[in-house]
C-alpha cells in the first residue's frame, strides 16, 4: 500500500467547546435536510457548516456554501475554537456500540495516507457520480483540509496493528469520549515514535480496501493532480500554484484515513433500500406476473414479518417487495401488500445480466439493479428514478404516502463480497454497503 503516516490534527479546543456531542455531526452524504437544519441549531460551531453548509437563495461565485465554509474554517483557527496539535501523531478511534444483542468495540487508526495516483494500490468497489465529485472537489479547493476521515480497511490475520492499538488505549485516558446515538467515540493520541514506526512497517505490506468515501477519496486524487497539472516552475526549489506553496502541492498527494481491520466480527454493514417512482406504467397485478416466472413468492401479513422472513433467507437471492394496496385515486383493492421473493435460478438470472464475474453477478445490489428492474420489469435504475433509504420504515412511508410505487428491501452485503469485488477490479453498484457505525466528522480534521 502507499505509505502512512503522523499528523498535526486540527481538534476542537475543549476549554471553548464543552459538550463535544454539539459540534460533531455524521459524514456530509447522510446528513438529510432536516438533520442539517438540527445541526446548525445546536451550535454555531458544529462541523455540519463545514462539511455541508447550507445553499442560499443569493449565492454567487463569491458568496456561497464553500467560501463560507473556508472563512468560517479560518475565522475558527484565529480564535482558537479549533486548535492545531503541538506533535504528530497517529489518533488510535474506537466505537462502542450494542447490536443484536451484542456488544461491538470496534478499534482503527486515523492517520495520512499517501494517494495512490497511479491507481495501482488503492482497491475501490463503488462506482463514483461526477455531481458529489464536483461538490467535493469546490469544497477542498475553498477549504483547503481533510474534514472527515475516508474509511479505510485492510487484512491482518494476526491482528498486529490492533495489539499495538489496544495495548496503548489500555495505558492512556482518550482525550475524546463522546457517546451519540448510542454509539461511544473515543479517541487517543499515540505520539510514541516506536509505536509509530511499527504500525508503517506492518501497514507498508497491506492491500488496502475503500469501505466509504469513495467520492471523497477520488476528489482528493483530482484535486492532487489538479495542483500538480497546474504549477508552474518558480524556482529550482519551488513551484507555484496560483498562489498555492509548494507545502500544498506536497501535502495535497496525501489525505486523513480511518483504518479498520477487515474482519467479520467488528465489521457491520446494513442495507441500504430502494424505493422506485416510477414503474413505467406497469399495474401492481403486472409486476406481480412478470416477477413470479423467475422467483418464488411469499405473500406476508405485516412488515415485521416481512423483514424477519428477508432476513431468515440472508444465504438465498432473497428480496422484500412491497406495493400500494390500493390505486392512486381508488378506494377499490387490487393485488399488493407485502411480499418476500426467492431467486429461482441464479444461473438463468445472471445470463441476463451483462459483463461482469460471477462475484459481481451474484450480489443482491446488482440482481436487483440489472436483472429485477432493468431486464425483468424494464424499469429505469437512474438515480432521478430511485430513493435509497437506509431505514426500512422511511421506505414503507414512502409507498404509503404515495409518490412511489415499488418499494425493494435487501439484505446486506457480506463483508468477503467487498474484498472479492475490488479484488477483481470491480465496482458495485452505488449504495451497495452502508459501513455501521459511520466515523464522525469533526472528531480531528486535517490542514493543508
């Protein structure tokens, strides 16, 4: 893998901010509108008016989300409500949380890691959209820092790194304890230089896996490039970059990653739920047709049971479907409600499915997206035509609230998928894996 290492982090001063639960907020691409409008009211200082601010009726080039976020980003360096650590270090971040009955202490690292620019090293395993790249790329360029950590993962068999994070959290008080939505952050310093050196050597021989931040990851590749492109010669020892230093040119080839060991038991990926709007016409009585020659169908009473029946056929080619019970506009009941379909022959299915590996074909994300919408009920899978929601509840409330008239439910994605499908050089369909816990943002931010 490209190389790691210590760096200054920009934290919140805790003798200016109290309550760190206040200035925190998840990563900017599940921060719906609402949230958002909660975030902002809970402190002026809350990272949200970073990572994601808010659009105005007046914007222009001059005046809009990202300068604002760079003069606030300033304006919080200048009187201290962020400060710069003194050392480099490695930031050890746990997440401790309960699911299913079990409890889940999840340890990583956030630390720099070289770009690799050459695409050689670095494995990806979503497909990217230019819109957020963009969004991204003017927030870095008006910014100029790392305001959340990209997720990272990697395979130790004998958990060396993890010893070394452990061994050192034991001894140490985190400098950052916050518990949010059920979930305990911390996070500690490792300043100790051996300890350091020892963790680059182990991760210097890793392939590395992106588990989230695709789009971030390669707006710092672009933004990289884009500097590098752009400078011009100044000096025999510098180069200039419409103003930038060669410090930023040398320190844009790098970006802030949080490392998690790839492993099954601390690894929890949740599913992310389509909901569809339009079903190019087709009666509920239609879908049900086309969809009962390739699956096997089961009619459920409730969406409880709905779920629990998705989630008992986890190992199977298994989806929910629900459907409005009623026509828009009509009292009179027609065929819908809940059902669960099991995949008949997989092996036919994927016949259908274009290119691709077998390990591609055989995940759920993409025998919905190419075999269930576009080749069996020849609906559109482009994002103005589907809503993906993480809650199954939302999806439920979105059928019944009208406006939408499929509703999909899945199971997760498997860990070992992830790693076989970037492997092979692959690319999921988009919101194939929903990584549980996110990283927080604002816990430690990194300075070009």
């Amino acid at each position: 893998m490209p190389s790691i290492r210590p760096f200054k982090a920009v934290v919140y001063n805790n003798k200016k901010i109290k309550k760190i639960s206040k200035v925190v907020a998840p990563p900017y691409d599940v921060i719906a509108p609402d949230m958002q409008d909660k975030l902002y009211r809970i402190h002026e200082n809350n990272i949200v008016r970073l990572i994601l601010g808010k659009v105005k009726d007046g914007d222009t080039q001059t005046d809009n989300r990202y300068t604002r976020a760079a003069s606030d980003f300033k304006f919080w360096l200048r009187e201290n409500i962020l400060m710069e650590e003194s050392v480099p270090a490695i930031y050890i971040y746990t997440q401790t949380y309960t699911y299913d009955g079990r409890k889940i202490d999840r340890i990583g690292f956030i630390s720099l890691m070289e770009l690799d620019l050459e695409d050689k090293k670095v494995l990806p395993h979503e497909k990217t959209l230019k819109a957020p790249k963009e969004d991204r790329l003017r927030l870095m360029r008006a910014v100029k820092a790392n305001l959340s950590p990209i997720f990272m993962l990697y395979e130790d068999a004998k958990h060396k790194v993890n010893n070394i994070l452990r061994a050192f959290s034991k001894k140490t008080k985190p400098f950052i304890d916050v518990t949010i939505d059920s979930v305990r952050h911390r996070v500690w310093a490792l300043t100790d230089k051996d300890a350091i050196g020892d963790i680059e050597g182990l991760m210097s021989k890793k392939d590395i896996f992106i588990a989230d931040g695709h789009h971030r990851y390669e707006t710092s590749k672009n933004y990289a490039r884009e500097l590098i492109e752009k400078s011009v010669p100044c000096t025999r020892a510098k180069r200039v970059v419409q103003g930038a230093s060669q410090s930023l040119i040398d320190n844009s080839k790098f970006f802030m990653a949080y490392f998690v060991e790839l492993e099954e038991k601390s690894l929890l990926i949740m599913p992310t739920h389509r909901l569809i709007k339009d079903a190019r016409g087709l009666s509920k009585e239609e879908i049900i047709e086309k969809l009962r020659k390739y699956f096997i169908f089961e009619k459920l009473p409730t969406r409880k049971k709905l779920l629990a029946r998705l989630g008992y056929l986890r190992s199977s080619h298994a989806f929910g479907m629900y459907l409005p019970c009623t026509s828009r506009g009509s009292a009179a009941p027609v065929q819908g409600g809940y059902y669960v379909l099991k995949l008949k022959d997989f092996n036919k299915a994927k016949t259908f499915m274009g290119e691709g590996s077998a390990d591609w074909k055989s995940l759920d994300v993409s025998i919905l997206h190419l075999f269930i919408l576009q080749y069996v009920l020849g609906i559109s899978d482009e994002d103005d035509n589907i809503e993906f929601v993480k809650d199954p509840g939302e999806a439920f409330k979105g059928i019944d609230k009208g406006g939408f008239n499929i509703a999909f439910f899945l199971n997760p994605t498997k860990v070992t998928q992830v790693k076989k499908i970037a492997e092979h050089g692959e690319k999921m369909p988009r919101k194939a894996t929903y990584f549980y816990p996110k990283p927080l943002s604002g816990l430690v931010i990194r300075k070009m």
